[in-house]
C-alpha cells in the first residue's frame, strides 16, 4: 500500500536492510525452501534488529535464523520447518516450548485473505474454516460474523498490512522492477498490501531484460533494491541455483544445542558479511548448484 | 517379487485418487505426493493433480525430491496456479480429495500438527498446519494417514489441539459448523485402514501381518471394527514398479520407522 517512485532505488545490502525498523511487521518472501530472503535475514541479524513480528505462509531456514537471533517477538507464519527433508526446526521450536517467542500460528489461506483485505482497503473479511480449531483460539483479533444474507456464522480477520516485505529475486532493474519464478507464493500479495518491499536481487539487468522475462513486482512498490548474488543461499532461487540441502543440515545439526546455533550464526552471519559469507561456502560449491540443468541425475544428486 | 511396507502403503494411498477427480497434496507429504503420480500413471489417468508447493497442474516429475517447494516437482506440469488460485478453488469446494497427515489424530479425523501438550505452552512444538485450517472445511473428501500408529502416538482420544478440522470438534458436528465438506473418508495407517460411516473412526482394512489386538493397544481410542474386516488389497506388480519409478530417491521412505521398513512382502 506504499508507492515508490523514482527512476533508481539500487543500494547496498546494509542501507536496504537498514530501512527495517525494529518492532516492525515484516512479510518474508518465498517459501519453505524456495528464494527466502536471506541475505536480509542475515543482514538484520548483523544489525542486531529485535522485536520484530513476521508474517507468512511455510517457512524454514529464514525464521529458525531470526529467532535464533533473539530478532523475533512475535511469529505469525502458518508453518516453520524443514519438512520431512531435515525435520523440525530446531531455534523455532526451543523458543516455542520456552515462550520466548509468540507463536500465533495462522493458515496460509487466513494470511492470504488479510492480504487481500488490506490490498482492498477493507476492514476485514470472512474465511471459510478456522472456526472451532484452536488456531481460532490464537488470534483474539478474530471475530465471528453472521453474513447478512444467508444468515451464517464465519470467522472474520483483520487485514495485515507488514510495514515491509523482504523479498528476494532472480532478476530486478535499479527502479525496482523484479521478475521472480513460479510459485510467487505470497509475494505479489506482500508487495501491494505491504508499505514497501526491499528486494534483493542475484542481479541488476536492463529494465528491457527485466520486462522480457516478465514482471511480477512493479518498480513502485519496491522501496529499495540490492544486488547480492546467491542472496536466496541455501534457500533456491531458480533457474539460477538449487537449495543447498547440505548447508541446510548443517546449521540444523548445529542448531541441536543453542551453542551450536551461537557457533553458525558467528561463523556464517555475524562474523562476516555476505561477500565473506559466499567465500566461506566457495565458488565451487556454489557453482555446483547451478549444475541441476545438465541432466536429471545431476539434479537427483542434489537431494543425496 | 517381494515388496516393502512403504510399497504396499503408497499403493493404498493412491487409491483413494478417483479417476476424473481434482486431488491435492500439501507440503511435508511425501507419501502422498508419491501416491497421486502412482494413482495418475495407473488407474487415474483423468485425475488433476495439484503439487502441494509448487501449484503445478499435472506436473511429471523424474524423481520426487525431499523438500516440496521445488521445481523438480513442476517438471511436465501443463500450467503454475498461482497460490491464490489453488486455495480459492479448495475453499470454494471445486477439489475433491486432499491427503493429511497428523502428529495426533483423533477418532473423528481431527488432526494437530501444530503442538503436543496444545499452546501456548507447547511440550512439543511442530511445524505448523499450512492451509489446512481453512481447507479441511471445504474439500470435499479428506484422505488421512499417519506411519506413526503406536501405543501413545498418533491416534489419541483427544488431540493436544485441533489444527485441521475432522467431523466434530468440541464445538459442534461439520453440519453444526457450517462446513460443506464431507470430512476424513479413510485413515490409512501403517497397521491397517479405517473408514467413518458414522463420522467416527471405524477400522475396515488391516496389513496381511498385523492383528487387531495390535490395533487395539496401538490406538489411544476405543473403536468398532467393520463386520467384514478385510485385508489391504495387494499391489500389483505394476504398481510396485511405479513407485520405484515415481520416487527412486525413497523420499517416501522417511515417513517410516526402520522397524517398519523392514517389513517385507510378497507377490
């Protein structure tokens, strides 16, 4: 719901993060382990930013790092794991048990209808479920209404307007035009409903080149753009690079204990920055997860 | 030819995909995802399937990777819903079958994915329940299953918290609710099948190696057995071979116990 104009919005990394206010409700692009935000995850958490309240469909690794960091206060996401590919997630759930974080799980169709209600400019609007589960119990903002014409009850939810969406990119131009690959997953909901986006993107190209592949996110909802290569890593960005399956394992295994998450986040995030964060992966394995094209085996061995 | 538990298990999950049928899975489903290709290269060559993550129509994928939001799973699919379009259609009641699972499922198909020991103080707390919160209300059947059917597990008299909606909560019956759906059909276990003629469970269907007593003791509610209790059909031969082609990563096998892949049958 914010519009940006200007021909050049192209910073650095620490400016657009920068933007993020503490407190702040931010939307996280992407999903599960698919183009999540992470070099703004990771750039947050170098600033040391609190108390944020984040908003979204499934989740894994964007999260788990946020609240690890002691940067989330309240979690509003419908799902926060790493599926049956490296279980549950290991910050979330020990801040869960502990209530040091709040956990107001919602449905990934109950967050879409809040978008939709603030895109709309509406006060609310009803969802077909949540009556009678306990996620209705997790949400005091829920109301139930009868429907002036049928006479049935649903739940009503408020809309969700982020004060920002993080989302990350394949492709953008230096006015904010951003090209993404299916699923969008939220992400066209978060730019319009959110009052900016700050995107990163793996490169700055021509808005012609932009426009040729298509866009999906329009210059004037986007605040602040940075080019940070590899800026999904170890989420995937398609077509450029598969998720890193093994990295992923790795920071769970850390994670085990919260030393271990202590130990990831000082060696991966905080003791370095993203240029440093890329030379301790390497080139080449980072280059290998681009190398999912040249056959299905090559691809299969991403997920051994 | 011999076969494995989680053979024998996805070919029964994939019989509850009807032919003609719109079917969708979610995330973190890996038995189901592997049972709707199984279903769509076999006797349901007309279903429309929805890929869980990727909104992919159709899709053939090589291989079935581990995690679900990933374009492995959109390979040869004939159209990318958008995220909105697949909830709208599920909510405004246009999908006809959707596979579930739980970490506690109730005798009426209620599931909680979100908590053991309920919130906000979670003894346990789990992923979270995606759509399912809205869109078990709406489809018209819901296909459950759970490879997690032992003493004090899964299936419990009463459910920490209720994420996903079956036929009755505390509150009320689906009809009391308002909710148009039909509710949880079928309940697939990795010790048998049961079915809810009277919107609670009843066990129909047992593994040609498992007693009713061991359904008894593993079961956290008391429940009546179909009068005639049969056996879960065989696979066929082609069938096995389709879900090794379907997932030759075994993805399907990380839902089960060691113990349990190490039952073994034969054709």
């Amino acid at each position: 719901m914010g519009v940006h104009l200007g021909a050049d919005k192209q910073t650095d990394l620490e400016t657009a993060a920068g933007l993020v206010q503490p407190g702040s409700m931010v939307a996280l692009g992407g999903g599960l382990s698919a183009r999540l935000p992470m070099a703004l995850v990771r750039q947050l958490i170098r600033d040391g930013i609190g108390d944020l309240h984040v908003v979204g469909s499934a989740h894994s690794i964007d999260v788990d790092l946020l609240v690890a960091a002691g940067s989330i206060s309240v979690c509003e996401e419908s799902y926060v794991g790493y599926e049956q590919d490296h279980g549950l997630a290991p910050a979330f759930r020990r801040a869960a048990q502990e209530g040091s974080i709040e956990v107001r799980e919602s449905c990934c169709d109950t967050v879409l209808t809040q978008l939709r209600a603030a895109e709309m400019g509406l006060p609310f609007l009803p969802v077909h479920g949540v009556k009678g589960t306990g996620i209705e119990s997790l949400h005091p903002e829920y109301r139930r209404v009868t429907c002036p014409f049928t006479g049935q009850i649903f739940v009503a939810v408020p809309p969700l307007a982020p004060d920002v969406a993080l989302i990350h990119a394949p492709l953008g131009d230096r006015s904010g035009n951003l090209h993404l690959e299916q699923p969008y997953v939220l992400d066209e909901r978060f730019a319009t409903a959110s009052a900016m986006v700050i995107a990163t993107v793996d490169r700055i190209a021509s808005t012609d080149e932009v426009q040729a592949a298509g866009i999906v996110i329009p210059f004037y909802r986007v605040a602040a753009i940075a080019e940070v290569p590899f800026g999904a890593h170890p989420s995937s960005c398609y077509p450029g690079y598969a998720y890193d399956r093994n990295h992923i394992g790795e920071w769970v295994e850390s994670a085990a204990t919260p030393s271990g998450a202590e130990d990831y986040l000082s060696r991966y995030v905080t003791g370095t920055d993203e240029a440093g964060y890329r030379s301790l992966l390497g080139a080449q394995r980072l280059e290998r997860l681009g190398s999912y094209t040249e056959s299905t085996a090559a691809w299969m061995e991403m997920f051994t | 030819m011999r076969f494995s538990l989680d053979e024998y298990f996805v070919v029964e999950l994939a019989r509850a995909v009807g032919d003609a049928e719109v079917t969708f899975h979610g995330f973190a489903s890996p038995c189901a995802t592997v049972a709707m290709h199984v279903a769509k290269r076999s006797h349901a060559p007309s279903a429309l399937l929805i890929e869980g993550a990727m909104y992919a129509v159709n899709p053939y994928p090589d291989f079935i990777p581990p995690t679900s939001n990933d374009h492995a799973l959109k390979q040869g699919a004939v159209y990318s819903m958008r995220f909105e379009e697949a909830f709208d259609m599920s909510v405004r009641g246009e999908v006809d079958n959707m596979f579930l699972s739980g970490v506690q499922i109730d005798r009426y198909g209620n599931t909680n994915v979100t908590a053991i020991g309920g919130m906000p103080t979670p003894k346990v707390k789990m992923g979270g329940g995606g759509g399912g919160c809205n869109i078990s209300a709406t489809i018209e059947r819901l296909t459950l299953w759970t490879t997690n059917h032992r003493p004090g597990r899964c299936l419990v008299d009463k459910c920490d918290f209720i994420t996903d909606i079956g036929h009755r909560t505390p509150e009320g019956t689906r009809a009391e609710l308002g909710y148009p759906g039909s509710g949880p059909q079928i309940l697939i276990t990795e010790l048998g099948v049961f079915d809810f003629p009277d919107g609670e469970a009843r066990l129909r269907k047992l593994f040609p190696d498992v007693a009713v007593d061991t359904v008894k003791e593993s079961t956290g509610f008391d429940f009546p057995i179909a009068s005639d209790l049969g056996v879960v059909e065989a696979p066929s031969r082609r069938q096995i071979e389709l879900v090794r082609q379907v997932d030759p990563l075994g993805v399907r096998r990380r839902e089960f116990r060691p113990a349990d892949l190490q039952r073994s049958f034969h054709l």
